[in-house]
C-alpha cells in the first residue's frame, strides 16, 4: 500500500513540474510576442509619419513645379524605374536632396 500511494504521489509531483514548465514556457513566450508587438507598433508609427511627411513634401513640390516640369517627369519616370542608373546628374540630385531630408 505504502509503495503505491507514494507512487502516485511521485507522479503527481512529476505532473506539477511539467505544468509549473509548462506556465513558465507560455509566460516567456507571451511576453516575448507582447515586446515583439510593442516593437513592430513603434515602427508602424514612424512608418505612417514618415509617410505623412513624404506626402506633404510630395504635395508641395507639385505644387510648385509648372505643367511642364510635372509633364517631364510624369514621361521620364517609368524609364527611371526600370533604369535607375541612367538618370541623368542633374534629376538624380533632387531625389537624393528629397531622401536626405525625410530621414
């Protein structure tokens, strides 16, 4: 009798560690994912200012640019996308100016 309840009583023992493990893989977890979350919301909002500004910066210089700069760039900007190397000094200079400034 006595080697059989003190059996049982090893076995719940044993079945305690694993939950106690268990609680403490899920708390280490939980709080990784909650740090991890908190992370990616601070980049999300640098994310959506930096867009704002970019937005507004974008606003001004078309409203500054004549019909005809807009309508030059406008024709230019599919070749610069397929092949940014091949623009010229003078039209890769604003958009570095531009990049500099939004960092």
């Amino acid at each position: 009798l006595f080697s059989s309840s003190a059996s049982g009583a090893s076995v719940v023992a044993i079945d305690n560690k694993i939950e106690q493990a268990m609680d403490l893989v899920k708390n280490h977890l939980m709080y990784a994912v909650r740090e991890e979350v908190e992370v990616l919301k601070e980049q999300i909002k640098e994310l959506l200012e930096k867009n704002s500004q970019l937005e507004r910066e974008n606003s001004l210089l078309k409203t500054l640019a004549s019909p005809e700069q807009l309508e030059k760039f406008q024709s230019r900007l599919p070749a610069e996308v397929l092949c940014p190397e091949e623009q010229s000094p003078g039209a890769a200079a604003p958009a570095q100016h531009s990049g500099g400034s939004a960092v």
